[in-house]
C-alpha cells in the first residue's frame, strides 16, 4: 500500500518543466498517489486534464480566498465549477476553499472588503458543496472560528470537511473532531517550533488522520530550505508514527485508508 499526498501542487513542478521528474521521485519513496488541489480558474482545467492522464492523480477545483479579489469578478469564476463535476472525471473535492485573515491589505477599509468578499465567496462554494454532499477542503489562515461558525451555518456535512495545513491547537482540532471533522498535517509538525502543532496532531489520533505536503511549501526537516515535493511525505510520516507510538508501516496503511474513504477513492 502505497502513501497518498492528500493535498500537493503539482502545477508547480509542471511550470518548472519538472513534473515527471518530481512524480518518479516520489514513486521511489514509496508515494504512488497524489491528490492536487485547485486554487483558482487557472489550474483547474489543467488538473482535470492531467488527472485524465494519469490514474495515480485526483484533483480538486475549488476558488483560493487569496484568489478572491474584491475589484474582480470572482463570482463568473465560480460559475465555471459546476461543469467540472461531470461523469467523465469529477473531481475528488471541493477545494481549497475558505477564509485567510493573515494576507490582508494593511489599510482596514481594504482589509474589510476583502474579507467580505472572500466569506461571500467562501458561502457560496460551501452551498454548492452542501448541493453535492462532496468532501471540502478548507484553507483557514488566522481565520478558524469564522471558518467553523460558516461551516455550521451552511449546514454541510462535517464528516466531508478537512482543514487541511493544520496549523491550531489540540482544543481546536477536537473542536473539528466533536463535529465530525478533520485535520491533515504538513512538514511543520517536524519543525522545532512546530510542538502545538503536533500535539493537535496527537490530540486527534491515527483513526481521521491525513498527511500532506501542501508541496511546494512546507518542506519538513531536514529538508526545510528545499522546494517541497510529495517524495517528503514519508518523513513527515515518519515523525508522525513517533509522536502515536506506532511504526511508519502501520501509520502509511492507516493514512491511506483514512484519505480514499474521505476521498472516497478507490483502493489501490
């Protein structure tokens, strides 16, 4: 059974002209799966088409809050996602979606609309997703209780929600759990001020765990000042099975498990 990268960016290695290069590595160290996820109109066609190619890639289409311009018209950009989710190759989720209070305009007034509008568009793709009763991947950036109270507000399924890059504390990843949600963890909880993270990671244990390397950020260590790349995702495991007390065998077959159920994948 091979590791699955539940949340990488594969356009980047593309860009770079390096993505078979990069999939060949990751295929030597044991990562044989990938799900590349979606940030604006600008990937999700690409992702769809390379997923068309490829049986070990599944993609998601989903609108950034970074991505979500108060001056733009966001919203014709959301109207494209359902002519994605169509027989021939749906995608694996809705993502990623939600709200980042952490790149904001410094100026307030700006500041205000550009929340406002990425809430406004955060509502809309969770609606949708509440159509469709799909797996939601949520980007939430110095923004986790409006993150939570918009969630509960849409009325979506909690067992379909992931924070993915989880980057809270344990009381807030139980928050996710006594909801039906979930956490997946990045290379950060490898780094020396990455201790809270992963004690959320303890806190929420191996049964809704999900790694990912949110490539080509993140890097784990000690590999931190390298372009991230899904080949990694074996050392964040690594660090994950010691903090559970179980080995990196036995945490990759559950991880795996964990993310085709939540993707609802088919095993490999």
């Amino acid at each position: 059974m091979p590791w699955i990268d539940t949340h990488c960016h594969l356009k980047s290695a593309s860009d770079r002209h390096e993505l078979e290069a990069t999939l060949s590595r990751a295929s030597s160290a044991g990562v044989n799966r990938y799900i590349t996820v979606g940030t604006a109109a600008e990937d999700w066609t690409y992702y769809r088409e390379l997923a068309m190619l490829k049986p070990n890639i599944e993609y998601t289409v989903g609108l950034h809050p970074c991505n979500v311009d108060p001056d733009a018209d966001w919203a014709t950009t959301l109207s494209q996602l359902p002519s994605f989710f169509t027989p021939e190759c749906p995608p694996a989720a809705l993502g990623e979606i939600g709200l980042d209070h952490f790149h904001l305009p410094k100026d307030p007034i700006l500041a205000g609309r550009h929340i406002l509008a990425q809430e406004e568009a955060f509502f809309q793709q969770l609606e949708f997703a509440y159509q469709l009763d799909c797996p939601i991947v949520v980007h939430s950036r110095d923004s986790f209780d409006d993150c939570v109270r918009m969630i509960d507000t849409s009325g979506v399924n909690w067992q379909r929600v992931v924070f993915h890059c989880f980057t809270g504390t344990a009381n807030q990843v139980r928050l996710l759990n006594e909801r039906g949600g979930r956490a997946s963890f990045t290379g950060i909880i490898t780094y020396k001020n990455g201790n809270s993270v992963l004690e959320a990671l303890v806190a929420q244990g191996l049964e809704p765990l999900m790694l990912e390397t949110d490539c080509p950020y993140l890097s784990p260590e000690p590999l931190r000042k390298q372009r991230n790349e899904p080949a990694n995702i074996p050392l964040i495991g690594q660090v994950a099975a010691a903090a559970l007390g179980i080995s990196p065998d036995d945490l990759m077959a559950r991880t795996t498990a964990n993310a085709e159920a939540f993707f609802d994948l088919a095993p490999r």
